[in-house]
C-alpha cells in the first residue's frame, strides 16, 4: 500500500464544482425563474447546483396510502411525554454550552392565520463551531461536550413555540468545492397525526452564504425563501442573558412556509 498525497485524498473534492461555477448554475435558473413569470413557491427537487438531490428525488407521483391505515401502525406520542426542560437546549449537559445563546420563539399558524395548538416541534442543529454529533460529520471543529443540538417543545394555545439555545455556526459539506451551508436550525413539524409532519430550515438574517448555497437557492420564488430567515427582536433579547429571533410557521395559504425532503443536509 503506497501513502497518498493530499491531493489524492482530495481527490473527490478536487473533481467537483468550483462554487463559481454553482453560482453561475444557480444564476441561470434565477433568470429563467424570473422570467417564466412562475408562481411556484416550494423547493424544486430537481435542481441541478443541490448534486445530490439530482439523483434520489422522486420521480414519480407518491403512492397515495390511506393515512388512518398508517396511523395504526405509526409511532405516537403523548403531551405529556414532552418535558418543558427539552426546550431549553443549554442545560442538558452539567456545564454551559460554548457560543452565543439566544431565545427563538414564533407561532405555528394555518393559512389564515389562526393558531395550531399543541403541535410537537422538534429542532436539531449544529453548535457554535458549525458541528453536529454525528458520525457523518467529521470536519475538523469542535464537539461540544455541554451541547447536543436537539430540542422539542409543544405550541401553546397561541400556537407559540420557544426554545433556548445556541446560535449555529456555518458548516462545510461537500456538495461542491469549499461549499459551506449558511447557519440554520432545522424545524419539524409533527401535526396531529405522523402523515402530517413537516420539515424546514430556518435561517438568520443577512447571512452572506444565502447567495452561495444551492439548498437556500431550490426555492427560487425570492419572497418564499425570505419566509424562512428569522428576525432579530431586540425586545426579545434579554439583558445579560441572550439575544433574541422570531420566526413563525405557516402550513398552508399563500404565504406558506416552504418545506422539504426529510435527509436534506
Ligand atoms: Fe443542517
């Protein structure tokens, strides 16, 4: 067995696309999204610049399968499995969590705007460092002893969800060369029954990724992916303690927030 150089053990890397050139992929269906005069609002599953989406989304129509029939065999929950200290993120471990703590908080709604109460809400993110604990995840930043990434909460009759944590660092990975995803935290929602769960990112305001990144960029209508970056609220922001995001969910209507496949990085 011959040692390898750095250049082969890059070598995958080294094959793929410079972000110029994603960009340039991604600023070509912009344009043409932009002059189809299109009103679709959801992420395409079929887009080119996100590499491997182009090979596993579906595509055919899903089996349509009888959702009381899946309910039987589906996994359940009940409210009083979730613990109001699951939403709090940074006081699972004995120690404090590493990096800029802060209050995201925003309600669940319907498309008119009423409240969906008692929802389970789920999150998982990377730490500050822009690292998840998962065996997938191996580039070379820190692992938080104090701080694991998930959480979950219940809407309130308002429809309200809050959570404290950690801001998430941004993350390399390896659709393309030096590809690097914008913070986010991923959101599930559950819905009254497992048919209905939805999932979805939500992202921080004037990240300078946003442009670069091929997820972000699959929702091509600009005012729908604008639906998914939180907005800071000083009023919410706690002295001494942590600052401050709110970012609400829409499942339905026009401004629907856009949501997506459920192994999306
Ligand atoms: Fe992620």
């Amino acid at each position: 067995m011959t040692a390898t150089t750095p250049d082969e053990r890059t070598s995958s890397d080294a094959a793929a696309a410079t972000q110029a050139e994603v960009s340039a992929e991604i600023a070509e269906i912009a344009a043409a999204y932009a002059a189809s005069g299109s009103t679709e609002t959801g992420p395409r599953l079929d887009y080119a610049p996100y590499r491997s989406s182009v090979l596993r989304h579906p595509t055919k129509d899903p089996h349509h399968a009888d959702p009381e029939g899946i309910e039987l065999w589906s996994p359940v929950f009940g409210h009083r499995d979730v613990d109001p200290l699951e939403a709090d993120l940074t006081i699972a471990h004995r120690g404090e969590p590493v990096g800029e703590r802060m209050v995201v908080t925003g309600r669940v709604l319907d498309g008119a705007g009423r409240p969906v109460r008692h929802q389970l809400v789920e999150i998982w993110q990377a730490n500050a460092g822009g690292r998840y604990i998962h065996k997938r995840d191996q580039h070379p930043a820190a692992i938080d002893p104090n701080f694991t990434g998930v959480g979950r909460c219940l809407t309130g009759a308002d429809g309200r969800y809050r959570f404290t944590t950690i801001k998430p660092g941004p993350y390399p990975w390896k659709n393309h060369r030096n590809a690097w995803r914008p913070a986010h935290i991923h959101f599930s929602v559950f819905g009254t029954e497992f048919t209905q769960r939805m999932i979805t990112q939500m992202y921080f305001p004037h990240d300078p990724l946003f442009a670069l990144d091929p997820i972000y960029q699959a929702i091509p209508d600009p005012a729908a992916r604008e639906r998914l970056v939180a907005a800071y609220d000083h009023d919410l922001t706690t002295p001494e303690w942590a600052t401050g995001y709110r970012w609400d969910i829409v499942l339905t209507g026009t401004h629907r927030t856009p949501t997506e496949q459920e192994d999306d990085q």
